[in-house]
C-alpha cells in the first residue's frame, strides 16, 4: 500500500512538473541565454533538488501515517514553490499568465506551515519513543531476553515482570492480541513479509504505551501487553485503543484482556496462571470467529 502510494507521489510530481512548463512555453516568452541570471538558476536549483532529496528520505526513512503523509504535503508544497521560482528565471517575468504569478505566492508558504505541523507531531511521536527506548533499556540490562525478529521482549521475560510487578503494584492487567489470519498472510505475500508485519505491530504498539507497561511476542502472531496497576476500565480503552492502532497497518486483530485487582491478598497468583489464562481465552475467541467448513 505504501509503495504504490510513492508511486503516485513520483508520477504526480512529473505530470505537474511537466504541466507547468509546458503551460509556461505556450502562454510566455522565453528570455535570452544572456538575460537569465544563471546565479539565480543556480541557487533556486540548488533549494528546489534539496526539497527533493528530503522528500526522497522521507519516503524511505518512514512509514506511512498521519505524520508521514503530512511531512510529504509539506515538501511536495515547499519543492513545488521553489520549481515555479526557477520556471520564473526563464521566461519573461511580464509575459507569464495571470494564474502563475497567483499561484506561484501559495506552495511554498503552504508547504511549510504544513511542514512544520508535521515536524511538531513528529516531535511529539519521537518523545513516546525516546520514553519507550529507555523503558527498554531498563528491562534489557536486567534480561537479555529479546525476539529475535520483532527486536521486544519475548514470553520468558513478561514472565519474569508480571512476578515482579504481582508483588509490587495493587492491580495489573494483561492484554493479548494475535493477527488474524497471519498463516494465509504468509502463505500468500511470504515469509519475509510476514516478519516486517510482525515488526511493524511490535513498534506500533511499543509507541501507544505508557513508559510503565511492556509489550512482548508472546508467540507466533501473538503480544501481550502488561499495564501495571490500572483499573478495568483504563484496560478496556486501552485494548480499543490499540486494536485502532494496530488496524493502520491494514490487518486485523483479535484481543483478549484480564484484570487482577487487590493482588495484596492473592498470594497464590503468578505469571504462569494468568498467562495460562488469557491465552485460553483468546484461542476461545479466535476458535468462536472460525466458520465451519462445508462438508
């Protein structure tokens, strides 16, 4: 899906490059070699390739999302701008059209407003991530116990947190979520892919948390969340918010919650029990959304 969205952000930057200058060869009259100011030339061709080339990085660097997409309007607006300054070198400033003056004052003013909305949410994105990373750290210089693919922690080490945070909080709740459909996804798209999806929903989920909780890949396609002393209410937004989250990512989930309060007076519960239990009954829920097959 993101692919043939840079796709049609490369053939829509040619058509309306293409456009404008074909449009400005027909309406205005060129200037001579001798009166364009190539150092103009020069500089605005310089500014217009650096929009480019951030644009470029963009594509590659990020993926797709609100805060992509509008860092992208932004420096389609800014290099948009700054092709119809270099256009305006060549022709005669006097001969151009009406509607080119017009729109020549709009892109790049445009493109960075909203360029600059986009850098302010990124900014904010990059805080839950810089909170994340050290709450990782944390973990990781107590136990190396990391999923080799999706790079989070895996079941051993959730279980390793649930026993600590039993004897340390009032309450804790655990979330599961499992992809569905995962094994036709890599029977039909690959391995490979498979894995980046995994990847991606482990940094997806990593990002909506608070700098307590964890995530881990409990197995296969399936995460479990860990909320350290929340209430059932918080845990059920909290499932729904992350289901919303993980469906950016054009896949579906299935989702299991449990809540354990007054953890002070159950001396009996460990990890493995609750653990046992939520993955009963998300099977429960996955089994419950299998149709049966005609006979």
């Amino acid at each position: 899906m993101y692919k043939a969205l840079k796709n049609r952000i490369f053939i829509s930057t040619l058509l309306t490059a293409s456009l404008l200058l074909v449009l400005c060869s027909i309406q205005a009259r060129s200037k001579l070699l001798i009166a364009i100011d190539w150092f103009d030339v020069v500089t605005e061709g310089a500014l217009l390739l650096l929009g480019l080339s951030w644009l470029v990085l963009m594509l590659q660097a990020r993926p797709d999302g609100r805060v992509t997409r509008l860092l992208i309007l932004g420096l389609l607006g800014y290099s948009l701008g700054c092709y119809m300054d270099l256009l305006d070198e060549f022709f005669i400033h006097q001969s151009l059209p009406n509607w080119f003056g017009f729109l020549e004052k709009l892109p790049t003013p445009i493109g960075l407003v909203t360029l600059t909305f986009g850098l302010w949410l990124w900014r904010e994105e990059q805080l839950t991530i810089n909170e994340q990373l050290r709450t990782r750290e944390q973990f990781f210089r107590q136990h190396q116990l990391v999923d080799r693919v999706t790079k989070i922690y895996d079941a051993s080490s959730m279980r390793q947190q649930i026993n600590r945070n039993l004897k340390q909080f009032q309450s804790i709740s655990l979330i599961m979520l499992d992809i569905d459909n995962f094994s036709e996804f890599n029977a039909k798209e690959g391995f490979a892919r498979g894995d980046t999806l995994l990847t991606d929903m482990a940094q997806m989920l990593a990002c909506q948390l608070r700098s307590q909780d964890l995530v881990c890949r409990f197995a296969g396609d399936r995460f479990i969340i860990m909320l350290p002393n929340t209430s059932k209410a918080f845990t059920q937004a909290m499932a729904r918010h992350l289901v919303d989250s993980v469906s950016q990512l054009k896949c579906m989930v299935s989702y299991a919650m449990l809540h354990k309060a007054n953890l002070q007076g159950e001396h009996d519960v460990d990890a493995e029990q609750l653990i046992t239990q939520i993955n009963s009954e998300i099977a429960n829920i996955k089994k419950s959304k299998q149709w049966p097959k005609a006979v």
